[in-house]
C-alpha cells in the first residue's frame, strides 16, 4: 500500500499543473489532497461539476470541501438530461454520460491551461460493470489511482492517515443507477428517488438506495437496518406516497451496488 501510494506520487509529480473532476468523494478527495501535497496548492484545480442526475448537496457539499482543503475551485454545469443518449437510459448512456462531461473538461483545461485532467476511478471500478471508462480513455483523463492501482480499502487506509474529511463517507453515484434500463430519465423520476433517498438518509440510513420501479418503490439497506425500515414504516409510507409511489417496498437482498444491472443479459456485462 505504501509503495503504492510512492507511486502515486511519482506520477503526480511527472504533471506540472492538473485539474481535478471532484466530486467530494473519498476516491477523488484523495487525489486532490496529493495533488496538493506533490505540486502545492496553486498548481491544482478542483473543478466541480454540477449536473441534474446529482444530488445538489452533493455539489455544495464538494465546493465546501474543496475550499476547506485550500485548493482553488472552479464551478461548472453539464446537462445531461438533453442529451437523448443519456436520457435514454441505456447501458450505453454511461458511456455518453462520462464522455459528456469528459468533453467539458477538456475544453476547460484547454481554455484555462491545465495539461491534465485527473479522475477519481480506482481499481475496484475496473471490475464493476462501468461503461465509462472507455469514454475516459478516448478523452485521455487520467486516473492516477488506478495508474498507481489502488483499491478502495487501501484510498481509505491512506486517506484517513492524511486526514481527508471523507475517508469513511459511502460511496455516491448519478441518480441514474436507481432508474432500470430503458425507462427515460426525466427530472420528475430523479426528483422523486432524491427526495426519497435523502428522507432515508435523514433517519440515519447512510447506506442506502432507493430504485424507482415506477408506482412501486424499492429500498435497498444493509441487512442490519431493515428492522430499523419497518419500525419508520408508517412515516416512509406516507412520505413516499407523498412522492408519487404507491407501493414501497424492502428489498430482502439488502444494499449492493450495481442491482439494476442484474437484469441484464450476461454478454452486455461483458462487452
Ligand atoms: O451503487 P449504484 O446505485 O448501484 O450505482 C452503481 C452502478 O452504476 C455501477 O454498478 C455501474 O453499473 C453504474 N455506473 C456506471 C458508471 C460508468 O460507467 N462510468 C458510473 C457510475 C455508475
């Protein structure tokens, strides 16, 4: 791990001047504090990207930690909803989704002078089904974590030694992965499995992930929580019926990431 994190270090400092896709997570907090660390502050920039397929407190919430960790920051939006490739919500549309945002940073780093763009994708993201990385290897972003090939447990160990805020923070995707493929993503549906999520989230389940089945809602917590579902039962009833559902339901599989491409066939996982 040591030697791993050496590594990194090297490749950072192979770099001169990077811009940072930070998304206040613990995966792209690390490389932004190491940045940091190898090339000092004014030669990073956290660049923030806001985008209706993420939670806002999320976007605040990196702007906040950005400037907490004394790194400059720069704000920008993408939109993804019009663009049909992603709001068709396809397993391609991940792909669209990353090479949308990889295009603008490009552009940005072009038009502010930065050689490199950094990304947070680690090892563990060569194993999930992520279609994303294709589109992050045409764009020529790096993932120096993965360069340096680092797992999570390991950014985690790092991170807390270095004192990044997030270290222990779960990890947080577009809100798209609550949507099965093949139903449109509008702002109505992301809206809803925000608001609902947030709910959870705000009765103490961190872990937790609400996918939208259209008049039915279904809840994804740790095995350990779902006692904690049923004892708010009543109060998650009437606040997701508020929402739009009419059935909510406890997934009996619990919380796992990547639920909705259970469905598909064997060789779209693959290819
Ligand atoms: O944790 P959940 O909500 O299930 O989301 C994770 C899943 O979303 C992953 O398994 C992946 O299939 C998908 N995803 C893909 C990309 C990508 O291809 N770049 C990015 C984020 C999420």
């Amino acid at each position: 791990m040591l030697e791993k994190n050496q590594k990194l270090g090297e490749i950072l400092n192979g770099m001169d001047r990077v811009m940072v896709a930070f998304s206040g997570g613990i995966d792209s907090a690390f490389v932004l504090k190491r940045a940091e660390q190898e090339l000092g502050a004014s030669n990073v920039l956290a660049v923030v990207v806001a985008s209706e397929l993420f939670r806002n407190e999320e976007f605040e919430g990196a702007v906040q930690l950005a400037e907490k960790m004394g790194v400059p920051v720069h704000q920008t939006e993408i939109k993804e909803l019009e663009q049909e490739e992603i709001a068709a919500n396809t397993p391609e549309s991940w792909y669209y989704s990353k090479k949308l945002l990889y295009t603008h940073l490009n552009q940005l780093a072009e038009k502010m002078g930065y050689a490199y763009v950094l990304d947070g994708m680690i090892m563990d993201d060569v194993d999930d089904f992520r279609p994303g990385l294709k589109a992050r290897t045409e764009a020529g972003v790096r993932s120096v974590l993965q360069e340096a090939k680092l797992y999570k447990r390991e950014i985690r160990a790092l991170a807390k030694e270095i004192d990044v805020p997030v270290w222990d923070k779960p990890a947080s995707c577009s809100l798209a992965s609550r949507i099965p493929y093949g139903t449109i993503l509008d702002k109505q549906k992301i809206y809803q499995v925000d608001e609902a999520e947030k709910f959870l989230i705000k009765l103490g389940f961190n872990m937790v992930r609400v996918r939208h089945h259209g008049e039915i809602a279904r809840i994804e917590v740790l095995p350990e929580k779902m006692n904690g579902i049923i004892e708010y039962r009543e109060k998650i009833d009437l606040k997701f019926k508020s929402l739009g559902f009419s059935y909510i339901s406890i997934d009996l599989n619990g919380y796992r990431t990547g639920s909705m491409n259970e469905v598909l066939p064997d060789q779209t996982i693959v290819g």
